[in-house]
C-alpha cells in the first residue's frame, strides 16, 4: 500500500515537473512578448468577470423594475417608487427619478432634460472598462504577430550564422518557436472580441430598457393629469348648471 502511495506521488510531481518545465520553455522561446501577452490574459480576464457579475446584478433587478412599471401604470404610485427607490441598478435610478418628478408636478419638458444627463452618466458607468478589453482584443493579436517576426528574424539569423553547415532543424525549429507567440496573441483576443461583444449587446439592451421604462412613467403621467384635469372640468361644468 506504501509502496503504491510513493508511486503515485511520485507520478504526480513528475507530471508538475514536465508541466513547469513545458511553460518555462513556452515562456523562455517566445520572450518578453510572452510575459506581455500574459499580463494582458490576466487583466482582461479579471475585467471580464467584473463585467459578468455587473450586468448580473441588472439582470437580477430588471423583475423589480417591470413590477414597478406595472404598479405605476396601475395608479399605485407609491408602491412603485418603494420598489426602486434606493436602488444602485442605473435603470432603477432613472425610474426613481422620473417618478419622484412626475409626482411633484415638474414640467415633462424639464424632467427629459435631467433625465438625459443622468443617462449620460449612467451609460458611461456601463460601458466603464469595455474599452480596455476591446484594446486587448486589438493589440493581442498584434503582439503575437510582432513576436513572430522577431522569432523569425532570429531563426533567419542563427541559419546565417551556420555557413556552409546549413541544418534545417535550424530554421524549422526557430519557425515553431516564433509561431508560438502568435498562437498565444490569439488566445487572448479571441475571448476578449467574443465577451466585448457580448457585453456591448447587454449595454444596448440596458439602454433600451431606460428609454422605455422613463417614456411610460412620463407618459403615464401625463394620461393620469390629463384624465384629473377631463374630471375637474365636467364637474365645473355640472355646478355651472
């Protein structure tokens, strides 16, 4: 049984010790372009996963903020400014707004135009680092690119160097070599231009959804007043009478 535990441990750090020596030969062949490429792979993965959990967080309020349009078309105003009120969700802060000006009376005019100014804020905290990972998306592959030709100019270099004892191994070995930092560039953009992607898509539906959520607040409003103003009249007219 010992005799078997030693085996097996034995077989797992032989198993590290090739995977450490593979990744300081990957690292060693392609250079500082590597080390760079690997810096960038750690940023844009930890931008990544904050932009996840971010428009998690959205996802999970958008039920509260339908339930809020809902309760505010309904008439139950209060009810519905509870439920997004003190909200950090940027679609909820809008409504919140828009509801809290609409029910002091302020002009739709007046409330459109602090409106746009908050959005303005708003979408630029959702689209906060997305122009960080589209740089990585860009630059990556152009980093690997650049790495080949310096691996390439060096292979070229070493087969000069020989002579007269021209080994093929030579320039076939340095071709491999260069193209590693290209492959590597590669890894690391191909993420980046899929999730910048993605996340561009959520910051356009989120806008959408504040376009639509403030034009039913105001315009339910103005129905509402619109409707009081329609009672108020017939009753002047019915005391006339």
């Amino acid at each position: 049984m010992e005799n078997t535990t030693t085996e097996t441990a034995a077989q797992g750090g032989s198993v590290m010790d090739r995977a450490t020596d593979a990744a300081n030969l990957f690292a060693g062949q392609g250079g500082m372009v590597l080390y760079i490429l690997a810096g960038m792979s750690v940023l844009v993965l930890t931008l990544i996963l904050y932009k996840i959990l971010q428009f998690s967080v959205l996802k999970v309020q958008a039920s509260r903020e339908s339930r809020a349009l809902a309760l505010w078309q309904e008439g139950e105003r209060d009810q519905a400014r509870g439920l997004v009120m003190n909200n950090s969700a940027p679609v909820s802060r809008l409504m919140a707004g828009a509801m809290t000006a609409r029910s002091k009376g302020i002009q739709r005019s007046a409330i459109e135009e602090i409106l746009e100014i908050e959005a303005v804020r708003e979408i630029a905290g959702l689209r906060q680092f997305l122009r960080a990972i589209e740089l990585v998306a860009i630059t990556a592959p152009l980093l690997g690119l650049l790495g080949t030709v310096l691996g390439m100019i060096e292979a070229f270099r070493a087969l000069e160097e020989a002579g007269s004892r021209v080994d093929p191994s030579i320039l076939s070995g340095g071709i491999w070599v260069a193209l590693l930092t290209t492959a590597a560039g590669l890894v690391v953009a191909i993420p980046a231009a899929t999730f910048h992607s993605l996340f561009e898509g959520a910051v356009e539906k989120t806008v959408s959804r504040m376009e639509q959520s403030v034009t039913l607040i105001l315009s339910g409003a103005s129905s509402a007043r619109t409707a009081e103003t329609r009672v108020a009249e017939a009753r002047s007219t019915m005391a006339q009478l």
